[in-house]
C-alpha cells in the first residue's frame, strides 16, 4: 500500500485519480479548494484519510496547503494534477499580482514541491497542448501581450513539463516525470472528449504505484502509459533553471539542492 497526495481532487481526473487509488487499496490524501469543496471531495470519496483545503491561486493558501500535506505526510507519491483550464475569456490577476494559470498551474505545484517533504515519486499533469506554449520566460504573466486563454493554459502546462524535468536533474533519487492525460471528458475537457476517466488516470496511478521498470524512470513525458518526446526545448538545463530562480523569486522559497 502506498500514500499518495493528489491536488485539484474535488473533481476531475484528480478525483477519479483519487477514487481509482482506494479501490486499489492505497491511502490517500486529497485537495479541495474551500470547505464546501472539501464537503464535496469527502463525500465523493469516503475512503480518503484526510482533505486538504486551499486555494491553489494564492500564495498564502499554497503556503498553508503545503502545511496541511507535510503534516499529512510522508507520501510515496505525490500528484500534482490541480489546474484551470483554457477558455479564460481574458486575463485574471491573483491577489498576488500573478496570471492566474501560471499561479495555478506552475507557481503553487512548484512550491509544493519546494515545501513538502519529497516523495519517491513526483507526477506532474501537463498537456499535449503544451507543443502550443512558449519556450521563454519573456512575460510569464501575460502583461505585454495580448490575451489568449488557450496560449496561456499552453505555456502554462509547457512549464509543468520543465518543472518535471527540472526536477529530475536536480532531485536524483526522485522519480519525477510529467504526464498528457489525453482529452478526457470532464469539466475541463468537456462533454464532446473522447477519453474516459479510466483512460485518463491510469498513467497517473502507474507512475505513482507500479513496480513495472517502466514506471520507474524519472525525467520523462508520458501519454497513456508510454513515454512520449515533449517540446524539445523543455530538456534544456537553462530553461529549467530559470524557470526555478524565476519562481524562487516570486516566492522567496528555493528548490531545496
Ligand atoms: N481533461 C482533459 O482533457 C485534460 C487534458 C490535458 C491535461 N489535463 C490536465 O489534467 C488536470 C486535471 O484536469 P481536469 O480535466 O480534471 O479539470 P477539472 O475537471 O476542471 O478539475 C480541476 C480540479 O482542479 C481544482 N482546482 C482548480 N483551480 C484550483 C484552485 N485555485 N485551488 C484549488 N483547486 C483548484 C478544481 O477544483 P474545483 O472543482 O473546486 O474547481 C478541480 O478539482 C489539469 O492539470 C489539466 O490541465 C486535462
């Protein structure tokens, strides 16, 4: 049996995620954004030991979700699979002056796992629409161009693919890789997806249980269980690193060596 920490598990993959690893027998931790969604999470899934609360959008809460998980701890694995999508019809600004994808979807799973004690595996939900993202850290908050919720959401899951890898180089005894769920039908993906819920976990839950020598890699971009070539440029020691001090700037809390 393995503990595992899924964020972004009120609904979604990260639910079904969660759901398919208790029927495999695992303990897990789940995330829910507030009280009421925590409400909703434990009523979806009954067997979770415990429901962490925070809104993953502001620093603060990423701060007291990392208390909560560390408290909760120590994990085998952790999942970071919480995310909005990409139909933002304009820019949305954090209480903390970020973009809220960026926030969202790269600030808040780069100091969780900053913050959390580190697992023997870390997965990291990113896209096949990443392959859209811009490769540079020239306005990450989206204040010098102008809007597109789709190109946001983009660049935005092509950092969850550098902050994997980025991990990986730094973190050797971990195995962190990256995973494209495919187009599943939930909220995000919407009712005309084609991928089931079943379709859209099982890289997840394979990366963060198996003993399969094919789950125990670490550096890596995975879709539906193989492993896949990401953007080329998400490899690059410099864009990793800047990605890193970029984030450690706006934190104030470094990747630990
Ligand atoms: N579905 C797809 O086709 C697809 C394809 C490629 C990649 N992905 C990736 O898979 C992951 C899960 O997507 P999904 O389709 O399951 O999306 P979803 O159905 O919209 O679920 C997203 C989950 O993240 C939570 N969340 C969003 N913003 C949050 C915040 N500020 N604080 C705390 N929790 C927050 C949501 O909570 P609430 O329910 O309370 O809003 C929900 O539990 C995302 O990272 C997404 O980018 C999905």
């Amino acid at each position: 049996m393995a503990r595992i920490f899924v964020t972004g598990s009120a609904d979604g993959l990260g639910l079904a995620l969660g759901r398919r690893l208790l029927a495999d027998g695992h303990d897990v931790v789940l995330h829910a954004r507030n009280q009421r969604r925590a409400d909703d999470t434990r009523a979806a899934a009954p067997g979770a030991s415990q429901v962490v609360v925070g809104d993953l959008a502001t620093i603060a809460d990423m701060l007291d979700v990392a208390t909560q998980a560390e408290r909760a701890g120590p994990y085998d694995a952790i999942v970071h699979n919480a995310g909005i999508g990409y139909t933002a019809p304009r820019r949305e600004e954090t209480v903390d002056g970020l973009e809220k994808h960026f926030a969202v979807n790269v600030l808040a799973p780069y100091l969780l796992t900053c913050l959390v004690r580190r697992p023997e595996r870390l997965i990291y939900l990113s896209s096949g629409m990443h392959q859209g993202g811009r490769a540079t850290l020239d306005d990450p908050q989206w204040t010098s161009r102008r809007w597109s919720g789709s190109r946001a959401y983009s660049d935005t899951k092509l950092w969850d693919v550098v902050l994997a890898f980025a991990v990986a180089r730094h973190w050797p005894g971990v195995l962190a890789n990256a995973v494209d769920p495919g187009w599943i039908s939930t909220r995000m993906g919407g009712t005309g997806a084609p991928g089931s819920l079943d379709q859209g976990t099982r890289t997840q839950a394979w990366l963060a249980v198996s003993d399969d020598p094919g789950a125990k890699v670490t550096g890596r971009y995975f879709y539906d269980m193989r492993e896949e070539q990401p953007v080329a440029a998400t490899t690059h020691a410099a864009l990793q690193d800047g990605l890193l001090d970029y984030c450690a700037g706006l934190t104030g809390t470094r990747l630990p060596a």
